[in-house]
C-alpha cells in the first residue's frame, strides 16, 4: 500500500471513529430512557408531543434492543476503526458492513421520511458513506496494484 493509501486509510478510521462514538453514545441514552424517551432522542424532528404516548412494554423493549444494536454497532465500528488505521483490509470490510448496513436502515427508515434533524442524523449517514467510499478506494486500488 502506497503512503496515500494509508493515509487515506486514516481519514476513514477517524471518521468511523466519529460514527461509530456518536453511535453508542446514542444507545447509552436510548436504553435507560421510557418508549416516549426513546423515541423522541431519535426522531428529533418530530414535535415531542406527538411521540408522547402510554406505550406497552413490549415497545419499550423493542426499543432497548434497538439501543443495543447502536451500542454493538458503534463499539465494532471502532474497533475496526483500529485495524483500519493499522492498514487492515478485513476491517475494511468488516467495519464497512456492520456501520453501513446499520446506517442503510436508518438512511430508509428514518432520514429519509424526515423524522431527523441533519445533524447529527443525516451528517452521521454522510461520514459513514464518506469512510465507507474512502477506505472501499483504498482497497480497491491497493488490490490492483499488489
């Protein structure tokens, strides 16, 4: 791998870095808080009172799993963030499936529709694409060239 390769390589760890301590930080708050809780920290463009509800448990539960996933999501996305920077090109990947698949959904699901503020919503989609197209390049070129 070439000095720009690696370096490159550092600007996508950095910012899967980012995502990835955005990511468990918002499952840190999503799993303790109630259903309403929950859901108003992540459609954050949705009026607080129109996700205010009585909501069964079992919601609630829904939601700590979905807390949890952010939390796994975010501790993989930097730990393959390491061996991103370290030139690994399984953590390529890795780290692009785990962050990417979780951020598809959410870009689907949730961004689009406009239930979420760009930051850090749609910003946090766009640092993951941004590491996902960065390190995808490195490892593509690096191949062609090994």
């Amino acid at each position: 791998m070439s000095n720009t390769h690696l370096h490159l390589l550092k600007v996508a760890a950095i910012l899967w870095i980012i995502w990835g301590l955005v990511h468990m930080l918002a499952g840190i708050i999503v799993i303790p808080a109630d259903a309403s809780g929950g859901f108003q920290a992540i459609a954050d463009a949705v009026p607080p009172e129109e996700l205010q509800a009585d909501y069964h448990a079992a919601v609630g539960g829904i939601l700590d799993q979905h807390g949890w996933n952010l939390l796994w999501g975010g501790l993989v996305t930097v730990i393959g963030a390491v061996f991103i920077w370290r030139g690994n090109t399984t953590a390529i990947w890795v780290t692009g499936m785990v962050g990417g698949l979780l951020d598809l959904g959410y870009l689907v699901f949730v961004d689009l529709p406009g239930y979420v503020h760009f930051i850090p919503g749609t910003l946090m989609t766009i640092v993951s694409g941004s590491a996902i197209l960065i390190s995808f390049w490195v490892w593509y070129a690096s191949s062609r060239t090994a």
